[in-house]
C-alpha cells in the first residue's frame, strides 16, 4: 500500500465511517428478519499445516453474513457469539504455531487471514461479521483516530474494550487477560489491557482493509486492524513481541477470544 493510496483511503474513511454503523445495523436486521442460520462449524481436530496458511483476499465482501436472532438480544454471526445486553462477543479460535520466538504483530488474524504468520491467534470469522459482531454491542468509530501508517507511534484512540483468552486442556481451564499470554522482549507486558475499537478501513470504495491483509486485532498500529492496542506494543521493533510459552497453550489448541465493550472513545 503506497503512501498516495493511503491518503486516498484515509480521505474517504470520513464519509465512511458515518455510514457504517447504519450500513452494517441494516445488515443485521435484514437477515434476522431471514432468520439465516450461521454455516457449519470447521471440523473438530482439522489442525494440518494448510489450516494455518495465509490466503490474500480482494477485499470484497462475498455475500451477507450469516447472523441468527437467538432471542433475549443474543444472535449468532457465523460462528461468532454475540451477547447485546452484556455488550460482550466470543468468538472460537486455534492458537497458531509460535515456536522459536516467533515475531508477532497481531493478537488475531480471520479466517486463514494473510497475515497469520505473525499472529497469535486465528479467529473462526472473516473481518465483515466481527466488525458486524462489534458494532451489535454498540462499539462506533465516529470518534475513532486509527493509525496512519505501520508503527504509528501516536496512541489510538477508539471505543474501549477489554479482551480475554481462555481454552480448556488436561490441566483444566484457563482464562487469561490477552496480553497476558505476550511478552516483551525480556519482560511481559502489563496484566490487563486496552484496547480500542477504530473499524478499519476500506479502500477504493468496497475494499475492506481489514479482511484484505486478514487481520483483525493488533498490537503495532496499523490501520487494517479492526481493534489495536491503544498505545502499542513493539512499535518499530521487529521481533520485540512474542508469545510467553509459560502461559500460553500448545499450538493448535482450540480456544475462545471475548471483547466487551467498556464504554465510549469520549468517556476516556
């Protein structure tokens, strides 16, 4: 993405963002009201080596996202949990490979996302349902300021959210603060988190940013990401970020990521 590119994206996201929220709540509704049952699941164990291989994509989006009414201000998006009264979202996820103090740059990549090589985990969702999932539980970027460039130093700022990682295993179950299962350099990041919802970014018109690099949440600023840290991690470090292997499950274990919302960007 070249720089001209860049303010091309960034001078049309204004008109954009305004439109989003109304775009994608009309969405929900209109397959609600379709009552569209979400696809299929994965299979259970498919952990091979072309589950974790990261696929360019276009952009586009290639239909409507499933989303089921559950009743109660539950829905299901694909296979994305969505809880509106409790503002909060889960969605089943594998820990990707991290062995040899792999770099990583992101928490969470879609499905088969592009960048997944330097991410953590791999989310059972394309970037077109979580933003629709976020949005459900009331997170907006009209007051979003989401970083201009890879690295961007200046602290993002955006609806507020905290996430968890919790899996089950033969030792039992666990739940950790995001950050928790990080570390930096020689040190780990602090025990909790923040982190701000800022809705990516489309390009050219229809290209979403966020579901053409296949990234989701991450940790060094940059304006694909649908949620970032708020002041970063590793920015302009190549490498200082990796997965603390003393918290952290096995590669291939099936875990679940949560997002609740904590509030608004104006109340920070």
């Amino acid at each position: 993405m070249n720089a001209q590119s860049l303010r091309t994206g960034k001078a049309c996201l204004a008109g954009i963002r305004s439109l989003l929220p109304v775009l994608f709540l009309s969405l929900a509704s209109v397959c609600v009201a379709e009552e569209t049952t979400s696809a299929p699941a994965p299979a259970a164990g498919n952990h091979g080596p072309g589950r974790y291989i990261g696929e360019p994509d276009d952009g586009r989006a290639k239909g409507k996202p499933a989303v089921e009414d559950l009743g109660q201000g539950k829905y299901r998006i694909g296979d994305i949990e969505v809880d509106k009264p409790r503002r909060l979202i889960t969605v089943p996820g594998v820990m990707l490979p991290y062995e040899d103090g792999k770099a990583i740059e992101f928490l969470a990549t879609t499905r088969h996302g592009y960048k997944s090589y330097e991410s953590v985990l791999m989310l059972e969702a394309n970037a077109f349902e979580f933003n629709l999932a976020c949005i459900l539980i009331g997170l907006d970027s009209k007051q979003s300021v989401s970083p201009e460039y890879h690295f961007d130093p200046k602290p993002v700022k955006g609806d507020p959210v905290s996430i968890r990682i919790s899996w089950e295993n033969r030792s039992g179950k666990h739940d950790y603060d995001a950050v928790e299962l990080l570390k930096t350099g020689n040190a780990k990041p602090a025990a909790t988190s923040v982190w701000s919802y800022t809705g990516s970014m489309f390009m050219e018109g229809d290209r979403y940013l966020a579901q053409m690099d296949g990234v989701l949440i991450g940790l060094v600023h940059d304006p694909a990401s649908i949620i970032e840290h708020r002041d970063g991690l590793g920015l302009g470090r190549l490498g200082a970020v990796t997965v603390n292997p003393d918290k952290a499950p096995d590669s291939g274990q099936a875990v679940k990521l949560s997002i609740r919302a904590l509030g608004s960007a104006s109340s920070e």
